[in-house]
C-alpha cells in the first residue's frame, strides 16, 4: 500500500518537472529606462547659464518615459561639484508629474557641474541621470 504504479509515478514525475521551471523562472517584468534632462533657471541666471555666487537658483529635472509621458513617482537627488574639487549633495525631491527641482546657491566661483540622479526603488524603472554645466561669477554678493 502507498505505491504508486509505474504511469501514475511517471505522471507526478512529469508533472513536477513541469512545475520546477515557471517557479524558477525570474519575474517578466519589463524594465524602463527613463530619459532625463536637467536645467537651471532663475531672475538671476544670465545667458549662457551665468550666475552670482550667492545667489539663488533653481535646477530643475525632466523625468520622461520612452513613450515621452511624465514619470509620476520616485526621486531625484541633485548634486553639485567643481571639476577637481569636491561636491556636495544639494538635496533630494520627489517627483511630480515628471519634475523635481530644488534651489541651488552657488558658494565659491568656477564651473560648477550640477547633476540630478532619478531612482524609485522599484525593479521596474532604471536609474537615470543628466547634468548641466553653470559658471558662477564672484561679484561681490551681487545678484544681477
């Protein structure tokens, strides 16, 4: 008693074997590879993204899907450094209806290189990163 014949244990055999796989397999979820772009605007930002030490402005990030659509959901952490020089994390910002911004004050003169990184923590969107290049003038606390 408690044996199985030689088809029903074939059957079973089959039939865990079959299984083994779709329970093995990895999740089919499709990955998005977000675009994203990055720009500083402000009353005091000149042409050619020209700006005043000490003077606020506002980097601003465009999270987009492929399909050109708004992401709706995740974060964006801006950064800011001089080539050669350390950087600092300006701060993180969700994001809504596919911006995030922040203001950004520039501190010491030279290029500065401000980046934004969007991430969500899901498996579903990829991180994407942009950055922007702005020159900060020292002029003595003037805001122009």
């Amino acid at each position: 008693m408690g044996r199985l014949s030689r088809g029903a244990a074939g059957v079973a055999l089959a039939a865990a074997c079959l299984a083994v796989p779709t329970t093995l397999a990895p999740q089919a979820n499709a990955t998005i590879a977000p675009t994203l772009s990055v720009a500083m605007t402000g009353l005091t930002l000149g042409a050619n993204s020209v700006a005043s030490v000490g003077c606020g402005q506002t980097a601003q990030a465009t999270v987009r899907r492929p399909d050109g659509t708004p992401v709706d959901r995740g974060v964006v952490e801006f950064t800011s450094r001089l080539p050669g020089l350390g950087g600092n994390i300006v701060g993180t910002v969700p994001v809504s209806n596919g911006t995030a911004s922040i203001l950004w004050i520039p501190d010491i003169a030279g290029q500065h290189v401000v980046s934004a990184v969007y991430y969500d923590g899901l498996p579903d969107y990829q991180p994407a990163a942009g950055y922007t290049n702005v020159t900060a003038l020292n002029l003595g606390g003037f805001c122009v």
